[in-house]
C-alpha cells in the first residue's frame, strides 16, 4: 500500500515523527493488526476511532513497545523499533503515554509520581525534578495536591497528574488511550481541557478517544479503524460530513445518536 | 407560635432498657463461665489429689535424670528440669529459624518459578507446590526420617556424597574448619562491610538528589560485605584447616554430624512452608497490576528499576501480613518434632509430664511460651502494616 | 453520497498467516522455553533435573517393582516392593477393625465421601441436605460402634484407618462451625465482657501448636471431669479438633461478617428485626456464602491435622500405615507405604483444593461488574 494522506499542515510539510510500514501483528493465530500504514509529523494531531476489537489500542501501544510487532517496521523520532533494548528505552523517552485506568503509582505521592522518571531515567537532580513537577502541575491546574497520595485524590484529578506526570519528561510525541472512558461524566471535561491546551501548543498526539467533540475541535486527522485495519483517514471536517465508507458511516450513526 | 414544651422521653422500665439490660447479660455470661471454670477447676484439684500428683512449678528445680539426644547448649542428666526446657527452647528457636530462613529462600525461588514465562520451569515448580501443599507434615517429616535413617548405611557403608561429606544412618557428617583468630577478623570486617555499605548509600542518595548521578550501592555493597573478609583472609594466607571427618572404629570422628531428626525436621518444614510461601509471593506479584508495570515501562524505567520502584515495595505489602503468619506456622509446626524424636520444647515437656505426672504445669509452660512468640509476631506485622499502608480517602 | 462506492473502499488484505517463527509447535517452543538468554539455560537445566530424576523413579516404581511376594526376603530387590501393600493394603485402611467386619467401615467411608460430594453441589443445598447430614452421621455412628440390629459391638479403640480420620474430620468441622460462628459474632459484639472472652479464646487458640491442644485433650480432660465419669480417647481428640477448628473458623467467619456492607444491617433494622433475627436471616447468609472458598481450606487443612492423632495413640491412616511397617516379616518398606499413603491423602486434598479454586472462579463471576 502507498503512503496514506498526509496531514494539511498550515506551514510547509512538517517531517514525520512517527511512521508505521505494513505492521503486522498476530496473537497466536489472530490477525489483530493488518497492514498498517500510518505517518504522523511533527506537531500532527491524530484521533483513532473505531468499533471495541479493532485493533486502535494494540496498534498506539506498539508504537512504544507495550505490545510488540510481527511484521512491518515502525520508525518513532527517527529511531527504528526493533528488539534492540537501546532503541526501545530511548524511544520511550521520548514517546509519553496516558493510560485508560490512570495507573498512578499509589505508594509515592503525587509529587513523587512525577519526579520517578525524570530523577531515574534522565538523572536529573532531585531540585530540578520538583520544579518541573511543581510546574506541570500548575499546568494541569492542581498545584495544591502536590503532597497527596493518588488514593486520595478523585478520578479527573488522577488523569491530570499523568498527564503531568508523562509531561515531565518532556516528550515529543504523547499517546493516550481512551483517557476519558474511566472518568464519571462531570470530571471528562477537565481531562479534556488539559488535553486542547497542550494541543493548541503544538504537541505531537495520536489519541485513541469516543469523545467526537474534541477529536473535531482538535484533530488534524481522523483515522478509522476496524477489524485490524486503517479503513479510512481524513481531515475531521471530511470524515464527520463525508465518510466515504459503509463501515464508517455506520460506526459514526451509531456514536453519534445523541 | 405556641412554644412547644417537648417532653423528656420516659425512662423505659429497667426490663427493657438496653444499657441495663446489656449489663445483666454480659454479668450472667460472667457468671456462668465463672461458675463453669470453677467446676472445672475442683474437678482437677480432687482428680489430682487422688493420683497423688503435686501440684505448683516447684518440679523445675529438681533433677531431670533424662538424657537428651543433641542440644546447642551444654546439658547433661544432672541438670535441672529447668535446664531441660531451656535446652528444648533453644531446639525449638534453632530450628525454626533456620527454617525460616530456608523456607523464605525456596519459596521466593518457588513463587517466582511459577510466574516464570518459561513453561517447563513454572510447570515443574507447580508440581512441587501441589504435591507437598496437599501431603499432611507429619507424613512428610516421617518420610524424610526414613529416608535419611532407614535408607542410609550404617557410617562403615557410608555414601561419599562430596569428598568429606558422608551419609549414613547417624546422620550427615561433614567437615568444619577449626577455629582461627583470621575469622574473628573476617567476622568483623564482614560488619565493618555493612557499616560502611550503609554510609555509601546515604552518600550515593545524597549526591543523586544533588546531581541527578546515579551511583551502583548494591553492587558496591556486595562488593565490601563479600571483599572485605576476602582481604583479611588473604592476608593472614588463606588459613583453612578443616576438620575432616574420618572413620575410626564404628562412628566418625571429626568433623560435625546433622542428625537424622534433625535433618528430616528441618528439610520437612523447610519443603512444607516453602509451598505456602510461593504461593504468598506468587499472589503478591500478582496483586500489582499489570498496567503498574506499563506505565513505569511508558515512562522509561529499566526492568531493574521498574521491580525496584514500582512493583517490590507494592508487592511486598500484599505479601508480608501472610509471610509472618506462615513464619508463626512453621514455629509451631516445629513441635512436630516429637514424632521423629527431635528434643524440641513440646518433646522434653513432654518426657518431663510423664515423668513428674505433672501435666496441668507442663503444658501450661509450653503454651505460655508459644503465645509469647505468637504475639511478638503479631505485634511486629501490626506495626508494619500500619507502617506502609496505602493513604485512600 | 448515500450510495456505497464500491471501487473507494480499500479491499481486505488476504487473510495471511502469521509468520511460521511465531506461531505452531515451533512459535509455541521459542516464545515459551526459549525466549530469552536465561530462560534457555533454565529449560535444559530442568531437563537435565527431569532427566536424571524421573528414568530412576519410573525404574524403581514400576520396571524393576516386585508386584507378589510371600514374604519380606523375597521382596527386596531393585525396584519397589508393591507385594508389601497388597498385602497389607485392608491393615492400612481399616486397622484394627474385626477383619469380617470390615464392611461396616468400608460404608461409613463411602457414606461420608458421599455426604460431602452431595454437599459441594450447589443445586442439591436446602432443607433436605441440613436433614441428610445428621442422619448419614447417625448412620456412621451405628456401623461404626454396633451393639444394635446384630451388628457386632466394636469398642472405639478399634476404629483405625481412613474411617477414623474422616470421621475427626467431618465431625470435627460440622461441630466447630457453629461454635465458631458463636465465637465470631462475639469477637465483633458490642458488649466488652463477651467481646473479651471471645477474642482470648480465638487468640490463645491460634497461637498454639496443635499437638499442645491434643496432648491438652488427652491429658487433662480426665482431669476436669468428676469422679467416675471416664471419656474415650476417640472422643477427647474430637474435642480437641473441634475446639481447635473452632478458633480458625471464627476468624474466616469474622472475615465474611466484616465484608457485610453497614447498609444491610440499616435495612434490617429499619424493618424492625432484632439482632438475632438480624443476624439469622439477613447477615449470616451472606457471610457465609463469601466465605465458602477459606472454609473449604480450612477442612482441606483438618484433613490433614487428623494424621497428628498418632501422638496420642489413636490409629488414623498415618498411624496405621507406621504401624505396617512393624511386621517382622516385611522389613524396610517405608518408602512404599510412605508413597501410597501420601497418594490417599493427596487425592483427597488435591481434588477439594481444585474445587474450592472452582467455587472461587464461580462465586466471583458473581461479584465482576
């Protein structure tokens, strides 16, 4: 398959910061992914969607590691994926991850949380640490739990402490994985905010989301996907109004009732 | 507004009021297990009047004139029944610490074996976990015996396992060094080893909060606990006299023998508890959930580092409360003792009740001492996991 | 547009096979024995381990075994001595049982393995069960003892074998349980003076060794009772295994009663039933049901404290088996007897550890959201 749509940038063609090539993976005898091809560039906001079972969370997941992949190659920050242990710590570096059920560290307060990496993978000293911490948290606009435990803090707060917490290590690209789908609905939005404001200052994000309202306030691509396949990729206003396939269009009918 | 006068609710009649009437049962409850103790107790007086059996503690200062098979401590038949039990104790507290030790060791390794992604290996140390999980102690310490005492010659036939290491039916014989001034000094550069190991660490932290460097203190303390002695004995020229043991006559001379009781107490309980304890381990990794170990994987953290930080101090609250008990189990598994005939505190109490006839004393002794170790181990687990519990709203 | 363009849609890649290096016989081999450095030292080290082990037992347990004999001399050899259990296999199961009579114990075990077996299926619990119980203990009682419809009277030092440790542990069980759940509500009852008493007795309980309970039992019962009243030996030990089971029991039943949420008991009393009747219908079912996996341990557990009886002189199927190996004739056999009497115990425990962890998957199907 020949590359996919590019994104539309503003500016001149941005260069690509991650590239998926006919990625293959199978559990067992189970074919989950199927000729993925993907580009995202530089400063690139993708959105993933699709019906449960197709394959979105393996495919963000394989992009730092989590899961691994049969076939294809996949080049992250201009570092090839493969086995080589050097080449997947220093994409994890640089590749930030926000998960669906938080996966805060519960025996290390918030502030620790944040410090963890930044202290332990990129050596900085404990004061440096904290200032970024104590910085990121402002971001996230909850400075004031610094000292708690992630225990005791409600679920939209915890989904902000690791986004901060993923920030800290100052990454170039950011996937997250249905962020929103643990939180109760009154605490979505905040998540949301967070996740338009670092949009809107040129970070690089592939999220996998239901939440159709910010893919179109944020997204530069869409991609849906079904099965194990890329079906169809377009800038939101394009997908939204004109899906051009059957299975698209009866995904979007079925999440866009209300 | 009319003001309302709210009247003062009655007192409820004696019979019905439930302060008075808590306080009438709980006297009742009092009372008739009061009354039921006193019987008890009456009956024992007049039963043991009747034998002619003394009563009161004061059998300890008298004479034990029974021979007791091994002990830690010097004891000979003249001693005091006093000295017996202590010698009993100090079995009972030998043995069971080493086995607590060992068992910790196997089963770490067991428990860990079992969530290994090689198959053969988890299959194997699952085996070992049912088998022996599901066998009752006692059929195991027997077997065990048997096996060192039946199946073993007698020490003229004695199986060469290693070049000094034989196995006969007295037992395991093995060399010991004889003792030199070097291992005093090795003993105490090896504490000398610690010392400093834990000043390098509040270094090595100090200077990583400082500059971010990170600083290898395990290996470094490995090195100076280990390296240390290793110099002195070089230093005084590798003096290393061992005290083989050789065949003279009947038994062996030289050297140091694990008796077969011994040996089968201690490779029974070890075997035994280590089961419990893999499966403790195993349920304590698997407490942390996996998406633990994914975010500190996402953040970067090397698999040492994500043990280390993230998933050890989470596993190991889950798996100390029921390690201690398992500790506490294996202690009083220990009395299982007398069936093989390992002099352990409930084995020489027992021989002293049979003696003295005085059984009401003696297995108050031993209870008293097991409670005491009982609740010296719930204390300890208490503090700590009040210590570490996980702050939630 | 509305209509399905057949041409825009990207066709389905042929369904592909995944790689023959990770999948099949070969796949299954690398990624589960030799994915990594460490993992294949480890693989032939236990092959190695398997190797040198399981050839020499397979040798001594069946090749080179010696299936009849007549006596021990003409036993001993390489392999294990099987002759030695066949002939005394009806000594190891049933003692010193009157040898025609041993029909009666044989019933008695296959009425109490099929009492429990009926009681681990769900469908058959109700009224009928709780009646089935007593009666089948009834039964055991008259098999067991006689004196009655002509069976022979058998005095309980005779009962021996595989009957004597079911019955201290069925027995032993279904008598603690109530106390225990006496013992529970008392831990977490509100007045101090039962609350006291109850924790002390759980404590000093658990915190001794088992043997201490029995030799208690066996020594100092006589010493409690009144002139004249004498107590079987049998009977002390199933008092020591039900004061023992008790205090264990309690703390798996105070488990379930912590686990009852403070709403149930608001609702009780809101609709006015006072604590017994509280804790009859509305607390103590729903306690005991989430604890029904622990409690299965737990008798896994007394099953095997039954073989501790042989301190104290009774012949439970541990004590029967050493006492086999006394015959002059067959000397030197242990591992044999050893093996096929761990086999019993194994079986039973084995199979009611699997049910329990079956139970478990079942009942928290229940409880997943």
């Amino acid at each position: 398959m020949s590359n996919a749509a590019e994104a539309m940038p503003v500016q001149a063609p941005a260069p690509s910061i991650i590239e998926m090539q006919a990625v293959h993976k199978w559990y067992g005898e189970f074919h989950v992914l199927k000729d993925i091809n993907l580009v995202v560039g530089r400063g690139e906001k993708v959105v993933v969607c699709g019906p449960s079972g197709s394959g979105k969370s393996t495919m963000i997941r394989c992009i730092n590691r989590l899961e691994e992949h049969q076939q294809g190659r996949i080049i992250v920050a201009g570092i090839e994926l493969t086995s080589d242990l050097k080449n997947i710590e220093a994409i994890r570096r640089e590749v930030g991850m926000v998960f669906q059920q938080f996966n805060l560290f519960p025996h290390l307060t918030v502030l620790e949380n944040l410090t963890l990496a930044p202290i332990w993978v990129r050596k900085m000293p404990k004061k440096d640490a904290e200032e970024t911490a104590r910085y990121y948290l402002e971001r996230v606009k909850i400075p004031e739990q610094a000292d708690k435990y992630p225990g005791q803090l409600s679920g939209g707060q915890q989904q902000r402490v690791a986004i901060a917490r993923s920030l800290c290590m100052k990454p170039e690209i950011m996937l997250f994985d249905e962020p929103t789908s643990a939180l109760d609905p009154e605490m979505i939005k905040e998540v949301l905010d967070v996740m338009v404001e670092l949009a809107q200052e040129g970070m690089t994000m592939v999220c996998v989301t239901h939440e159709m309202g910010f893919a179109r306030t944020v997204a530069d691509m869409m991609v849906f996907m079904d099965r194990g396949e890329i079906v169809e990729r377009a800038p939101p206003q394009d997908f939204f109004a004109n899906p051009k396939s059957e299975r698209t269009r009866l995904f979007l009918s079925q999440i866009l009732a209300h | 507004m009319a003001v309302q006068t709210v009247a003062t609710p009655s007192r409820p009649a004696p019979w019905r009021d439930p302060k008075i009437r808590a306080i009438a049962v709980q006297v009742v409850f009092v009372a008739v297990l009061a009354a039921f103790v006193a019987f008890l107790v009456h009956n024992t007086i007049v039963n043991l009047r009747r034998q002619n059996i003394a009563t009161g503690f004061g059998f300890l200062d008298r004479e034990a004139a029974f021979g007791i098979g091994e002990s830690l401590i010097p004891y000979s038949p003249a001693d005091t029944y006093a000295r017996a039990f202590l010698v009993g104790l100090v079995n009972t507290l030998y043995v069971s610490a080493l086995g607590i030790v060992l068992a910790t060791l196997l089963g770490t390794v067991m428990g860990l074996a079992r969530l290994s992604s090689n198959w053969l290996v988890a299959k194997l140390a699952a085996i070992y976990v049912e088998t022996f999980r599901n066998i009752p102690l006692a059929l195991q310490l027997l077997f065990w015996w048997a096996l060192l005492r039946g199946s073993a010659p007698p020490p003229r036939e004695a199986w060469e396992l290693l070049p000094g290491v034989f196995i006969s039916n007295r037992g395991i014989t093995f060399p010991v060094p004889f003792a030199e001034t070097a291992y005093f000094w090795m003993a105490i550069a090896f504490a000398a080893g610690l010392v400093i190991t834990f000043a390098v660490r509040r270094w090595a932290k100090r200077r990583q909060e400082r500059t971010g460097q990170q600083f290898p203190t395990g290996w470094a303390g490995l090195g100076l606990a280990l390296g240390l002695p290793a110099i002195v004995f070089l230093g005084y020229g590798l003096p290393l006299r061992l005290d083989v043991p050789a065949l003279r006559g009947f038994n062996f001379a030289g050297g140091t023998a694990m008796s077969p009781e011994f040996g089968a107490l201690l490779i029974g309980l070890v075997v035994y508890t280590g089961t419990f304890i893999a499966e403790i381990v195993r349920a304590g990794i698997l407490a942390v959930s996996w998406g633990q170990s994914e975010a500190a994987m996402a953040l970067g953290l090397r698999p040492g580092q994500r043990m280390r930080l993230v998933v050890l101090p989470q596993a190991l609250r889950v798996i100390i409360p029921p390690m201690t008990s398992e500790y506490l189990s294996l202690t009083k598994n220990s009395s299982l003792a007398v069936i093989i005939g390992y002099p352990d505190l409930v084995s020489i109490a027992n021989t002293t009740l049979n003696q003295t006839g005085q059984a009401v004393e003696g297995i108050a002794m031993i209870m008293a001492v097991y409670l005491a170790i009982s609740l010296l181990i719930s204390l300890f687990m208490n503090l700590y996991n009040r210590a570490v519990a996980l702050v939630e709203r | 547009m509305a209509d399905i363009d057949i041409a825009e849609e990207i066709p389905l890649p042929a369904q592909q096979r995944p790689p023959v290096v990770t999948s099949g016989v070969i796949g299954w081999l690398r990624a589960n024995l030799f994915n990594s450095v460490f993992n294949t030292i480890l693989t032939i080290l236990a092959v190695y381990l398997l190797v040198m082990t399981v050839p020499p037992l397979i040798r001594w347990a069946f090749i080179d075994a010696v299936w009849d004999a007549p006596n021990g001399q003409a036993c001993r050899g390489e392999g294990a001595c099987w002759a030695f259990i066949g002939e005394k296999w009806r000594f190891i199961f049933f003692g010193r049982f009157p040898y025609d009579a041993q029909w009666r114990p044989l019933f008695v075990v296959v009425i109490i393995i099929g009492l429990v077996l009926a009681s681990c299926d769900r469908r058959l619990w109700g009224r009928r069960l709780m009646l089935l119980w007593p009666a089948g203990l009834v039964v055991v009682g008259i098999l067991m003892s006689g004196g009655v419809f002509g069976l022979r009277y058998v005095p309980s030092e005779y009962w021996s074998g595989l009957p004597l440790t079911l019955i201290l542990a069925v027995v032993g069980m279904l008598f603690a349980f109530p106390f225990a759940i006496l013992l529970a509500l008392g831990r977490r009852s509100n007045l101090p003076a039962v609350r006291v008493v109850s924790v002390a007795y759980i404590e000093l309980v658990r915190g001794v060794p088992l043997i201490t309970v029995l030799f208690m039992a066996s020594v100092m019962l006589p010493l409690f009772l009144p002139e004249g009243v004498t107590i079987d030996k049998l009977l002390r030990a199933q008092v020591a295994f039900i004061l023992f089971a008790a205090a264990y029991l309690a703390e798996v039943v105070r488990g379930g009663l912590q686990a009852i949420p403070k709403g149930q008991i608001e609702a009780a009393d809101a609709l006015g039933l006072g604590y017994w009747r509280r804790t009859r219908l509305i607390v103590l079912p729903q306690a005991l049901a989430m604890v029904i996996p622990p409690l299965v341990n737990n008798f896994i557990g007394a099953f095997k404290n039954t073989s501790l009886v042989l301190i104290i002189g009774l012949f439970d199927l541990l004590n029967t088996a050493n006492t086999a190996l006394t015959d002059s004739n067959w000397q030197g056999f242990a591992s044999e007897t050893y093996v096929f009497v761990a086999a019993i115990y194994f079986c039973f425990c084995f199979f009611m550890s699997r049910y329990s962890q079956r139970l478990e998957r079942t009942l928290n199907r229940g409880h997943r959201r």
